[in-house]
C-alpha cells in the first residue's frame, strides 16, 4: 500500500493523504495528465472511473463517471485550477446528476496535488478541503478517505509499466 499517511484536520476542513511511489516524478505526473491512465486507478477497484470529457487545461473541466458493482454510474466533474507539469495540479472536485450537470446541493472540494522527488521516488501529498466541517464529514461518511487509499493502492502497477499505453 503505497499510502504512507492519511490525515483529517477539522479545523483546516482539510484531509490529506501522503503516498509514495517507486518511480519518478515525471512517470507519476502521467496518471494524473492521461485520462486512459486516470481511468485504472480513480476510484476503488470495483468502482472503475469512465472521464468522458478530459480538457487539462487551467480552467478546463472533466467529467466523468464510475460504474459501481450494481451497475450505478454515478458521476462527478472537476475543474482544473493549476497545472504545473510534472509538479502541482489543483482542481476543484464535485458530483454531478445523471447528466453532468453539477449538483450544487452537495458543494465542491478543493484538490491539491504536489509531487515531490525522492532521489528517485516520488511523494504524492493530496490535501482536500472542503467548503465546511458538516460537508468533510459527509464525504469522509461517504467513503471518500478508504476508497482514496484503495485508488492509490492500484498506482503501482500502473507506474510499473514503462510507457504509456
């Protein structure tokens, strides 16, 4: 398990999880930037992630879905603040209705992802923070903290591969 820490801070409305990984930053950097990447390891592994509309860009959006083990497809969207190839990407995260449009009821969270080099390795630090205390503890009563880690847990073998597919 490549997830070296998890933590929940109420008073920041944050959640951060730590991972590192045996390969370089810039391999590290491909999950995030390919959606065929993206795909194989967002989500826990019986809840595959379908992005039918991927436009990394600041200020582009994703879409998509992931199918759950009863056949559901619940969506979610994002929206891409800041990319900094291969080091930092920042976006905003939310669910959606059955047709993309965002469900605003439910609110958004802010993701920040930093690469960091390990000689070699790479630290992955993703801080989500959340526009309130009651909305943290809802995504985290949801399942958003295990099926993180349980995402996470499917990068290795995607990182072992050597190029992309």
């Amino acid at each position: 398990m490549p997830v070296i820490s998890s933590t929940k801070n109420l008073e920041a409305l944050s959640l951060t999880l730590v991972a590192e990984f045996d390969a370089a930053v810039e391999r590290v950097w491909q999950i995030w930037e390919d959606p065929r990447q993206l795909e194989r390891w967002w989500g826990p592994p019986n809840y595959p992630a379908t992005f039918d509309r991927f436009d990394f860009q600041p200020g582009g959006k994703a879409d998509y879905y992931m199918t759950t083990p009863e056949g559901e497809k619940p969506r979610g969207w994002w929206k891409f603040r800041t990319i900094e190839a291969p080091r930092r990407l920042e976006f905003d995260d939310g669910f959606a209705d059955e047709s993309g449009v965002p469900v605003d009821a439910m609110g958004s969270a802010h993701a920040a992802v930093d690469l960091e080099d390990m000689g070699g390795r790479t630290r992955m630090t993703i801080m989500s923070t959340f526009d309130s205390e009651e909305q943290m503890e809802e995504m985290v009563k949801m399942g958003m903290e295990e099926g993180m880690k349980e995402a996470l847990g499917q990068v290795d073998a995607i990182l072992a591969e050597h190029a992309r597919t």
